[in-house]
C-alpha cells in the first residue's frame, strides 16, 4: 500500500497542480514540495525496515494490467534493496532540489508549470525505481523522457531550448528503440516480463546464449540511451539549457542513473552474457574518457559539470560491465549527492553572477562563501579525493575493474580520475580564485536555497564511510543481495586507493599550476586537443549535418520525392491524364447531331445481325 | 379475295410512306402519313382486331396527324425552310437501310415461327373487343395505370414545354 | 433496456437528426446545432450502454436484430456487433460527438446542409460497424463515401475539387472489387448449400476451397486496402484529409480509413480464413511501405495536414501489421490502434483546423511561439503529438505495444522496422511541436486567440480524456476487443491446423 | 389466307422507309412524322404476330404503344415548338448544343 501512496501521490500533485491551483503560485509550490517529502518520509520506513533485515525477500504488489491469451501485462510495486536504495535518493534528492527550486525559480512566469512537471517526473522516476516488471519499466522509461522534455523545453521561447528538449527525446528513442525490442526477445525466450520471473528462468537455463546475448545488448541501447553513453551522449550536454534544479534533478542525481539502475536491475541477465558485459564496459570506459577531455575545454560552469556527469555515468556503465555492480550503484548513490550539490551551487552561483560563461566571473568566493565553500566540497568529493565520498566509491570502482583483470579499463579508469581531478580543479579555481571579472553586484542566495546546498554538501563528504570495505554491514552488504547474482566484495586494494589518489592529487596540482593565477582566458587556448575537446570532437556537427541533415532527411526527401512524383503524378495524375485523353478523342465521335447517332445505331442493328444473326 | 384486300392496302401504305418521306411540303406529308395510317387501320381489320382498327383512327388519324398539322400551321414555316435532304450521310444512309431491309427479309424469309399457339382462335375473336377490356383491366391492369400515368405526365410536360415563357 | 433495439437506435438517431434537420430554417442556427448535439450524444450514450452491458464472457454476436428485407436474395437487415464493433462504435460516436462541436467553432456558411451531410455519413459508418447482412454492409458503405463528395467538395480548403474528386473515385473504385469479392462469396456459398444468403454469421460456417478462399481474398483484400489505404494505393488520402474541413477530415481520418480495415477483419478474414493465412505475409511485407515510407513523406511535410494526413497512412501500416499476425495479441493490437488511432488523429485534425481557421495557412515554417497565444492549443497538440508518437499513458501506446509484441512473434524483421517507425513519428511530431508552438512569438501572430469558451474547448477535452483514460487502463476496451478477436483468430489458426492434419 | 412473311415484310417496308426519312430529312417534323412510321410498322407486326399465334398479348400491347405514341409525339411537337421560338429553326443539325 506504501508503495502505491508513494507512486501515486507526485501524479496527484502534477494533476492537482495543472487544473487546480495553476494561478496560486506558492501553493502550486508547497503541493509539489509537500508530495516529494511526505514520499521521503513514507520510504523512511522501507528503509529502516531494509536496515534491519539485509537479506531482505522481494515484496511485489501487482494488479493485471492488459490481460489476454499470450499476454500478460502488470503494473506493479517491487521493494528490494536496489529498489529502496533508488527510492531514497530519489526521495531525498528530489526533496533537497525540490525546495531549493522555490528560491532558484522565485518570479519566473511559469513557476506552476514548472512544479506540475517536477511532480510528473518524480512520478515517473518512482515508476521506474519501484516497477517490477520491463514493460512497465519501459512505460516509465518513457515518461521520465517525457518529463525530462517538458523540463528541458522549460523556456520553449528559446529556440535553442526547444531544439535541446527535441534532441533529448529523440536522442532517448534510438535508445529505447533497442531497449523494447530487447525486452521482445527477453519475452520471447521466457513468456514474462516480471524481473523475478526472468531471473528464475535465466537461473534455470536453457535459453540459448545468442539470445541472450542479444537481449543483454539491446536492453543495454536503453541504458546508452538515458545515461548518455557513447554514442548517444549528445543529448545530455544539450540539455543544461533547462533551469539548473532541472539539471540536478534529472541529469545528474536521478533520471540519467537510470541507465545504470536498469543494468543492476538486468545484472543477472549480464552475468550470464559475459560478452555484452565487455561491451558494456568498454562503451562506459570510453564515454568516461571522452566526456572528461571534452570538460577540461567547457567555458560554460553547467556544462563542464555536465560533461562531468557524462564520465561519471561512463565510470559507474563501466564498473556494470566490469561486474562491480555493488561498486556501480554505490557510486550511483554518493554521485548523486555531489552531483545535485555540484550544479545546485552551480545554479547558485548563476543565480548571483546572471552569465554560466565561468571566464566572466572569477574570485566569486568573496562573494558567494557559501556556496563557495559547497561547491568546493562537491568538487573535492567529485575529483575523488580522501576521504570524501567519491573517493570510496571511486576506488570500488577502481578496484572492481583491477580484481576482474580489465587492465586497459584500469588505465583509463585512472586517467579519467587525474583528468576529472584536473577539470574539477580549473572549474572551481577560475569561477572562485582569481581576479575579478565579473560585472555588476552578486550575492548569496536566500536560505531557501543555501540550507539544501549544506545538507547536500554533508551526505556529499560523509556518505562514502556507508560503503566503508572493513565494516559488515556496509552498502554492499544490502545490495548485493543474493537475488542479484552475487556479485561479491572486492575488497579494499591498497595500490588501486594509492594510485588513484596520486594521480588526483596530481591532477589537482597541474589544474593549481596552471590556473591559480590573473587570467582572461584559458591558457590552454590554441592547442589543437583543446580545440577538438572544445568542439565536442565535433560529435553533434557528425550527427546534425551528416546524420540528420543527410541521410535522415535524404531518405525523407526520396520518399517525398517518390510520392509526389511516382505515386501521386505518374501513376495516379497519369492515369487520369490518360482517360481523360482518350475522353477527348472519343468525344469526336459525339457530333451532338441527331442523325449522325441514329444512322451509328441501326448501322450498328445491321452489323449485330449480320455477325449474330440465323443469316 | 382477302389476298386483293391486303395488297390493294400494302401498296397504298407502302407508297404513302415514301411520300411521307420524300415530299417537300410537310402539309403534303402529314397527309400522305394519315393516308399511311389508314391502310395500317384496314390490315388490323384483316387480321381481326377491329378495336385496334378505330384506336388506330382515332387517336393516329384523328389526333397525331391533327397534331402535325397544327404544328405545321402554328409554326407557319415556309415550304422552302422545310424541303432538303441531308446530302452528306445519303450515300451512306441508303446502303445502311439497303442493308437492313437485305438482312431483315432475309431473317423473315427464312425464318419459322415455332411458339406454342394461344387459345384465340378466330371463333373466339368474336368477342374481340370484350376479350381486350377484360385484360386491359385483369392482367394488364398495372402496364394501364402506368401508361396512363405517363399520358398524363405527358399531357402536362407538353403544356409546359408549349407555354410562352413569361418574361 | 431489454428487447429495445439498441443498435438500430444508434444508426437511426443521426439519420433522424439529418431529417430533423432538413425541416428546420437555415437561419436558426442554433436550433440545427442543438438536433445535431442531441442526435450524435443519444449515439454515444447508446454506444457507451453497449461497451458496458456488452457480455465478454458470453462473446460471439450480441445485441442482434434481424428482419428480413428480401427474401428471394436472401437479403435482411441484420445487425449485431461483436468485441471488434463494439469497439469502432464506441470510436464512431465518440469522433461525431466531437465532429458536431468542432463543425461548431470552424463553419461558417451553409451549417444546415453541413450537419445534414455529416450525420448522414455518420448513419453510414454506425451502418457498416454493425450489419452482419453484406449487401446491407456495402450499402452503408456507400452511404458513408458519397456524403463525403459534397462534404469536401462544398466546405474544403484548397484544392478541394481535385481532392474530393479523387477521393470519391477510389473509395468508389475499392468499394467495386469489394462488392465483385462479396457477390462471388454470396454465389459460391449459395450454389454449396443451395440457398442464397448475403448473411456473414450463417456464410461465416461453410469452409470454402481453399483455393477459391485464396483467390476471392485478393479483391476483397484490395478493394478494403485501398480505404485503408494500403500503399500505394493512399495518395487519395492525406490530399482528403488537407482539403476537408476539421469535421470531416476528423471522420475522414478518424473512421472512414477503419471502415476499410474493418471490412478486411469481418468479411476478408472473417470468411475466408485460409485466404487470410495465405495473404497475410504478404501484407505484412506491403504495409512496411506504409509505415516507413509514409513516415518519412510526413517528415518531409510542411503542411501540417498534410503531416498527419501521411502519418495516418503510417499507422493505419501499423493496424494491418497487427492484423497480418493473426495471433490474440497482434489483432488485438490492431482493433485497440484503429479505436487509438481514431481518436488521436481526429484530435489532430481538429487542432489544426482551429488554427488554420484563424490563420489560413497550415504551414510549420508560417508559424512561430503559438504556446504564447494559444496555451491550451499547443498543449492539446502535444498530447496528441506524443499519442502518435507511443508515448505510454495514452492510448495509442498500449496498442503499438501489442502490435509489436504479436508481430514479434510471427514477422521480427517486421517488427524492428514497425518499432522504428515510431522514432520517424516521434521526429516530425516533435518537429512541427517546436516549430509551431515553441521559440519567439511572431508579431503577425498576435491577431491568435487561445481556444477559451467551453464549446471550443469541450471536443479537445473529450478526445484527451478518452486517450488517457484507454491509455492508463486499456483493459476497458482490450477485454471487449478479445471477445471479438478470439473466435476469429481461432478460426484461422484452426483451419490451418486442420489443413495441416489433413496434409 | 396471307402468310405472316407478308405482313412482316410490309412492316419491314414501312419500318425501312421510316428510318431512310429519320436519317435523311433535316426537318424534324418531317422526322417525327418517320418515328410514327416506325411505330406504325412496329405495331403492325405486333397484331400480325398475335393473331398468328392466336394470342392477345401482342394486340393489348399495341394499345400500350399507340398511347405511349401519342404521348411521345405531344410532347415531341411541343418541344419543336419550343426549339423553334427560341432557336427559329427546326433543321435537325442545327441543333447541335451537345456537341462534345
């Protein structure tokens, strides 16, 4: 029944919101607010319930969705621990991100609009986290789409807004283009969608690896798609054209997880396909690499925190494909603290100083303390530094592609480390250190919005001592629950945390050199990597001018071209041109005099009978 | 006896209809028509349907050709506006009913009538007369109200069509 | 509501309306408005009785009145619906229901013959859903087309001779081989059991030859496909759609192109269920070129009408996929997406008709920011963008799932190409989504007016709340449709197992 | 007694000489006067028919046709005079407004 409440009630407050009290504006905002808490609070209980019984059984609540012969369609509630865990950091972060939007959004015009939204999508990431079977999970796959849409379409005034909300749906429809047609194959082989079922069958066997195989990659074109992974990480960046809270809600703390929540979900599926398991991880090592050398040339502070959620997506699709699955969602939780914290104070940060170009603002701390100091927390927690929360759940990560023998991955796994450790660096010594280049007179956001940054900023340092190695239980204990697997521990590894945290350090002390110091413009300016990471290796120029523009519209314009000038002119306007030509000729014969008729008929009586007549 | 009777009237038919058709003035030709009408009138008697015979005055005799006449006079059309032939299609026309009258003897010369025969025999025509207004008003009741209905209409349809137009 | 004669009630009350209508002065406009309102919401009050009292459990015919009309053809009014009708009569009444508000706001002269045609056709179409007699169904058929010359002929936008025309001359030109398909049924099935009868349930129990089921299918299957409109047979269709006024394409787009899949389900299928088994893949080869390729010429589309117009033709490719699977789950699919897609797509055409009326130009590159003036609209249009699109929670979803589920299952390569077609559809959608509602307003715009009084709004709210409500629990309807698809399927899947027993 | 052949190669004779004057007069009185030749010859053969096979059909039919005749030529001569106030010609090939 919780669950239930707790599905329904953000779906409630959007309806509420758009046909009730879309004038009153607070209290548009306090519905929206209240339902996100008061779904905090119900999920206190699961939690605490979690806590006390690690190996916790499934609870599945389920009622018959479409019901015919063949087919068998739930909707339905399932409260695991991957499910709880999701349930909580939606729940808190959206609450933190909820009430800190009543400040950030304070005054704008579609302040209603933008609440029932919100409510929509923490519905909508609900269905998701608490679904217990693929087709609803693919139902709510598609409405956290919707929502993101609607969100990143915010001020559909803007052209470039509404180009990004476009891009993102359909960016996230190639993605779930694959996604349902793996769920077909998945049905096929086992006649169900409900996730334990397959998982019994899978246990059992007997299903042809190839499908599998099949299956595990095409439902991994679902994860591409709403995590953002290569090659379908174009619409991520984009999307920071939506309010900030937007972007701390949904494309960093919660809805672009999904992709890694729904690999978690599948693990067994991964297990027993080893091969999609590589490319899995070695698609999430390569969108981590990408996206962090395109964040060291990013001027814009959202986008660079962008890009730095795209190599954080990367690593935890990575450490999935590595089998870190405990290692994956760990880092998915304490992410999603200093993520949201990172682009909250971002957000507040914009806020203060009206521009996100970061070459505009410079010695901003003096100004803004703290969201300053916030911020800088969200960066050390983010650059993985000891003992703030990225660092352990990084080096699980690190430590789950060692133990598994991906060395390759290893390598890049530390190389995106030094470079996340670089970026995070320059992004907060030229926003904050520096000389003065801003304009105007910034200040501090209200407490509205500062009292969220702090509560974040403590689950961002503190939260990584949840997933401590030498502590039974520890995260780890709870998720990695026997129905997924068993992916095991891997331990603490001295040389992995001793590596990784040189190479940050290291990382921090070039980002130090190079950029604490008077600058207008980022030294690195005119190095041809520079450029190519600037220009985002020129990914949305392929995908726009060549992709879209050529083939997409190409075979659009063949088609168009085919049915105007074959169908509708050759053969249809033809062949009304030919009646209507032999009409013409006909019609000679219509002299409109009587006697020419008659003298045709009996001509014609004559000639019947000479060639039917007894003659 | 009857043999003379019909041959005195096939001629006579037979010429008036060409002079139906080929004099000039049409005065001339509804008369020549009425004569035409008239022998037809004696062959229905020769073949025993006396009733015929006076519908066939009546209403050819005593109302088509009134007809023609008035229109004729209505009108009052010079004799010259009314003579000509079409000359462009005679050619072709003379070899199509040339070639209609060959097929058609042909057919009717070589041709048999095998039906089975009615039970009117001559004796029985006696009553020629009664014998019809009994079908025209059992058997036949509905073809008569039909055509009578179309009388009708056309009675009016004439009466409209004729009528000045009002201006 | 025992022994009332409830279907006869459903098709009577719009031909009573258009007489009602007939004798009332040109000038009282809303006296003709309210005979129309009246007539079509008895329809719908009906057809809703009906959805519900509708025994599933019992399935087969139900509802069934038959009188005899002529004896020596074998020919009598009969009518009775089954899950699948039940479900294009509910669809029919809900898109006249609206049509009649529409018609409403958007014409402006001769509104007394306008109504008079529109509820005539309508009769037509409730006819066809419901007559199991085949002369009586193709004699509504023909009730439903001819309404339809004058419809766009009078009242359409441009190029509407040239679209009414063609319009006219192919559902004509299919209604042909449809009837040659009918009357060789009647002939064969008379000459085998010695009396002659048009009556689908009694001519649905003789098993023909096979090879004559094979042959007989193909015209029927054409002459229905060309309403469906079966490619590439279509192009009579979105010029149709563009050049008729909101109403009509609403009922255009809406119910008349179901009338050619629904005769394909009742009579084609229905009849000659080896024919089916035998033609099926290779309508499920053909309708790819509606989807995909219909698809792509509606991206190319600038003129929205002529968007949606090809889009249908898109989806319509979806329906005969489902059906061409002839499994439960792929013709269920199939009947739900003829119900969504009725609704979703009168929707759209009612929209743009309601801007075009205001800004005579149908064109995504005239426009600009139109959510500024016209919120509701735009919203409106997003729902139904996203319904064409799948998004889940609306109607359209449920059905494209299961045709994609049962098409999985019989035709996967199919099945791929289906599910990417609606990336296709979701492209242009949102396309015309950003380029008429969303960016800058435009000053030439601000003459716009939002949709504000409750007639305007009330068929906008009607068709979205019917979407969502299928959408969030389709088994409303899905249940009914089973009823109906059930006995069919089965019929087709036993003959072939017969067959093959038999081999 | 007279043979049916005779009779019907008189209406055969009557019948012929009223299509030559249909097809070749240009006056269209001249032409309906040929149209009652026809009739004429057609209703002759009717009767000869009946009363050779002893039946009334044909007879009882003949007072169908002369009415339909006479209906035909009423309104026939009223659409001549019709056509002739407004055109001022009774010439058949003038009165060509169907052409094409």
């Amino acid at each position: 029944m919780t669950t239930w409440l707790i599905l329904f009630i953000p779906l409630i407050s959007a309806v509420l919101i758009t046909f009730v009290t879309r004038r009153q504006k607070d209290l548009s905002s306090y519905i929206s607010i209240g339902a996100v808490v008061f779904c905090f609070i119900l999920s206190i209980d699961p939690i605490l319930n979690l806590l006390k019984h690690p190996h916790m059984e499934p609870i599945q609540q389920s009622f018959s969705w479409i019901n015919i012969p063949g087919l068998h369609v739930e909707m339905g509630t399932l409260l695991d621990p991957l499910s709880i865990l999701m349930l909580f950091v939606v729940t808190f972060v959206g609450s933190l991100i909820h009430i800190y939007s009543r400040g950030y959004m304070h005054g704008d015009p579609g302040f209603s609009r933008f609440f029932a939204c919100l409510s929509l999508f923490i519905f909508s990431m609900f269905g998701i986290v608490l679904s217990n079977n693929f087709i609803q999970i693919f139902i709510f796959w598609e409405l956290v789409g919707l929502s993101s849409y609607l969100l990143i379409g915010y001020y559909f005034e803007k052209p470039s807004a509404s180009d990004a909300s476009k891009k993102a749906f359909l960016v996230n429809r190639i993605g779930d283009f694959g996604f349902i047609l793996g769920i077909f194959v998945l049905f096929q082989a086992t006649g169900t969608f409900n996730f334990i079922e397959i998982n019994h069958i899978l246990e059992k066997g007997g299903i042809p690896d190839s499908t599998l195989y099949l299956a595990a990659l095409l439902i991994f074109c679902g994860a591409v798609g709403k995590s953002a992974q290569f090659p379908l990480h174009v619409w991520l960046p984009d999307a920071m054209e939506g309010p900030t809270p937007v972007s701390a809600l949904i494309h960093a703390a919660t809805m672009v997880a999904a992709g890694v929540y729904l690999l978690a979900r599948t693990a067994l599926l991964y297990h027993l396909s080893p091969d999609a398991m590589e490319v899995v991880a070695y698609i999430g090592g390569f969108t981590a690499l990408l996206a962090a050398v395109i964040a060291v040339a990013q001027n814009d502070i959202k986008r660079v925190v962008a890009y730095s959620t795209l190599s954080s997506l990367g690593y935890m699709v990575m450490a999935m494909g590595v089998g870190g699955m405990t290692a994956g969602m760990f880092y998915l939780t304490t992410h999603a603290f200093f993520k949201a914290l990172l682009f909250l104070a971002a957000g507040s940060v914009i806020h203060a100083f009206h521009t996100q170009n970061i070459w505009e603002m410079g010695s901003a701390f003096k100004k803004v303390k703290t969201t300053g100091a916030t911020f800088i927390l969200g960066s050390l927690a983010m650059a993985g530094v000891f003992p703030f929360s990225g660092f352990w759940s990084k080096d699980e990560i690190l430590t789950a592609t060692f133990t598994s023998h991906h060395y390759f991955l290893f390598a890049i796994g530390i190389l995106v480390a030094f470079i996340s450790a670089f970026f995070m660096t320059r992004l907060v010594f030229v926003t904050f250190f520096g000389n003065e280049r801003y304009h105007g007179h910034p200040h501090e956001s209200p407490p509205v919005m500062t009292v969220p940054l702090i509560i974040l900023a403590v689950f961002a340092v503190l939260s990584g001592f949840a997933g401590l190695p030498w502590f039974e239980p520890n995260f780890g204990t709870y998720i990695a629950g026997p129905s997924h697997g068993g992916h095991g521990e891997h331990g603490f590894n001295f040389f992995v945390a001793g590596l990784s945290t040189v190479v940050v350090l290291a990382g921090i002390a070039l980002g130090y050199i190079i950029y604490c110091r008077e600058l207008t413009k980022d030294p690195l300016e005119g190095n041809v990597l520079y450029k190519l990471a600037h220009n985002k290796f020129y990914f949305d120029e392929f995908y726009d001018n060549f992709i879209v523009a050529k083939i997409y519209n190409g075979i659009a314009t063949i088609c168009n071209f085919a049915e105007v000038n074959i169908i509708i002119h050759l053969f249809v306007n033809g062949f009304a041109y030919l009646t209507r030509e032999s009409g013409k000729i006909l019609r000679l014969t219509t002299t409109g005099k009587l006697q020419h008729y008659t003298l045709i008929m009996v001509a014609g009586v004559v000639a019947l009978f000479l060639l039917f007549g007894a003659l | 006896m009857e043999k003379l009777f019909f041959l005195i009237f096939a001629v006579i038919a037979i010429v008036s209809a060409i002079g139906v058709v080929s004099l000039r003035n049409p005065v001339h030709s509804a008369i020549s028509l009425m004569v035409c009408f008239l022998q037809v009138a004696a062959l229905f008697i020769l073949l025993r349907s006396p009733f015929l015979a006076a519908v066939q005055v009546f209403i050819y005799v005593g109302a088509v050709v009134v007809l023609f006449l008035f229109a004729v006079m209505v009108l009052d059309l010079g004799k010259e506006r009314f003579g000509g032939y079409l000359h462009h299609q005679r050619p072709i026309a003379l070899v199509v009913v040339i070639g209609f009258v060959f097929v058609m003897g042909f057919t009717i010369l070589h041709g048999s009538l095998d039906a089975p025969l009615g039970n009117y025999t001559e004796e029985a025509l006696v009553k020629n007369t009664e014998i019809m207004g009994k079908l025209l008003f059992t058997k036949y009741v509905f073809p008569f109200e039909v055509v009578s209905f179309l009388l009708l209409i056309a009675l009016i349809g004439a009466i409209v069509l004729a009528m000045k137009e009002k201006r | 509501m025992e022994g009332f004669p409830i279907l006869s009630a459903i098709i009577l009350a719009p031909l009573f309306g258009c007489i009602a209508i007939l004798f009332v002065k040109e000038a009282s406009i809303s006296k003709i408005r309210a005979i129309a309102v009246i007539s079509t919401s008895v329809s719908l009050i009906l057809s809703l009785y009906l959805l519900f009292a509708y025994d599933k459990a019992k399935a087969g015919y139900q509802f069934v009145e038959k009188v005899e009309w002529v004896r020596s053809l074998g020919i009598s009014y009969h009518v009775g619906v089954d899950g699948i009708s039940v479900a294009m009569v509910v669809l029919t009444s809900f898109v006249i229901f609206t049509g009649v508000f529409v018609s409403w706001v958007g014409i402006k002269h001769r509104i007394k013959e306008h109504y008079i045609f529109l509820l005539l056709l309508v009769s037509g179409v409730f006819g066809v859903f419901t007559s199991l007699d085949m002369i009586f169904f193709y004699l509504f058929y023909e009730l439903a087309v001819i309404p339809m010359y004058p419809l766009i002929g009078i009242w359409g936008s441009a190029n509407r001779e040239y679209a009414t025309m063609k319009l006219t001359l192919y559902l004509s030109f299919g209604a042909v081989f449809a009837l040659i398909g009918i009357l060789s049924i009647y002939f064969t099935a008379g000459q085998m059991t010695g009396s002659y009868t048009f009556d689908m349930t009694q001519i649905g129990k003789i098993s023909f030859a096979s090879s004559y089921q094979i042959w007989v299918f193909l015209p029927l299957l054409f002459g229905f496909g060309v309403l469906v409109p079966l490619a590439p047979f279509h192009s009579w269709s979105p010029i149709g759609h563009a050049a008729a006024p909101s109403a009509v394409s609403m009922l255009h787009a809406g119910v008349l192109m179901k009338l050619g899949a629904y005769g394909i389900i009742r009579i084609a299928m229905g009849l000659l269920p080896e024919g089916a088994q035998f033609w099926m893949p290779v309508v499920a080869v053909l309708c790819l070129i509606n989807i995909f390729y219909g698809g792509m010429v509606a991206m190319h589309r600038k003129d929205m009408k002529f968007m949606i117009g090809y889009s249908s033709s898109s989806h319509m490719g979806y329906v005969l996929l489902g059906l061409s699977t002839l499994n439960y789950i792929g013709v269920n699919g199939a009947v739900l997406l003829m119900f969504a897609h009725g609704i979703m797509t009168a929707l759209a055409f009612a929209l743009i008709g309601f801007v075009y009326d205001q800004a005579h130009t149908r064109m995504t590159y005239d426009f600009s920011g139109l959510a500024h003036k016209m919120p509701f609209i735009a919203v409106a249009f997003a729902i139904m963008g996203f319904a064409s699109s799948g998004l889940p929670g609306l109607a359209n979803f449920v059905s494209e799932l299961m045709i994609f589920i049962g098409a999985f299952k019989t035709y996967p390569f199919q099945a791929v190409i289906a599910v990417f077609g609606i990336i296709i559809t979701a492209t242009y959608m949102l396309r015309a989504l950003r380029n008429v509602f969303f960016c800058e307003p435009m000053p030439e715009w601000e003459h716009l007016k939002d949709a504000t009084t409750f007639v305007q709004r009330f068929p906008y709210i009607v068709l979205i709340l019917v979407l969502l409500i299928v959408g969030f629990y389709p088994a409303i309807l899905i249940d009914v449709i089973n009823a109906g698809v059930m006995p069919l399927v089965d019929k087709i899947n036993n003959v072939s197992m017969a067959a093959k027993a038999g081999l | 007694m007279i043979p049916l052949s005779h009779y019907l190669l008189l209406s055969l004779a009557l019948f012929s000489i009223g299509v030559a004057g249909v097809l070749l007069r240009r006056s269209i009185i001249i032409v309906l006067m040929s149209l009652e030749l026809i009739f004429n010859s057609i209703n002759l053969s009717l009767v000869a028919f009946a009363h050779f096979l002893q039946s009334m059909t044909g007879r009882v039919f003949v007072v169908f046709t002369i009415t339909v005749a006479a209906a035909e030529v009423a309104v026939g001569l009223a659409i001549l005079v019709a056509v002739y106030r407004r055109r001022k010609t009774v010439y058949v090939e003038e009165l060509n407004e169907m052409k094409h």
